[in-house]
C-alpha cells in the first residue's frame, strides 16, 4: 500500500483526509483524457471526476505502469485463476475447485 500512495504522490499533492481508492472493478480499462470516474459510497454521496490530460506527461521510467497483459486484461474483466483452468496462488486464501490429476 505504502508504493501505491508514493506513486500517486508523485502526480498529485495529497492531503489529510483525501480518500483513495483501489482494486480493479469488473470491465475495468486505464483511464484516457475524457473518460469520467463515477465512485459512489452510501450515506457520503457521489463523487464524479473527468479524466483531462495533465499538464505534463507522466514518467514511464518510474511507477507501475497500466498493461494490458492477457493476465491483467482476464482479473479486469472479472476473470479469475479459475477461469483461465489455473490452480489459485494460495489455496488457503482462495479455495480452488480444480483438482490435481493423480498418476
């Protein structure tokens, strides 16, 4: 967590109070210049934010990058390890129905 907030850091002043959010919602893709940001929490309301383009590129030789990969575009899409027929990383967190073939 302490790398994520570094990295937003690094683009935006972030001050006590602010909120961020994380995790990759279903059907999720990296944000471009004129897409909008709806995040909505009950009892607080809604907040709406239009991606603009800043006034400077951000670095690509620092920070995680968005990527496209088949992996990331599979958990983007609500995919998961089972859908792709691939034993979960830890089975004690996320209980896999994919059995290991005996010989």
């Amino acid at each position: 967590m302490h790398y994520l907030v570094a990295d937003i850091a690094r683009t935006i002043t972030l001050l006590p109070g602010d909120m961020l959010l994380s995790g990759t919602p279903a059907n999720s893709r990296p944000v471009q210049p004129g897409d909008v940001v709806e995040v909505e929490v009950e009892g607080l309301g809604r907040l709406t934010n239009h991606i603009v383009e800043g006034p400077t590129p951000i670095r690509s030789d620092v920070g995680a990058q968005p990527t496209e990969s088949e992996e990331v575009m599979s958990t983007a899409l609500g995919g998961d390890w089972e859908f792709r027929g691939i034993r979960t990383p830890s089975k004690d967190l996320y209980p896999s129905t994919i059995t290991e073939e005996k010989e």
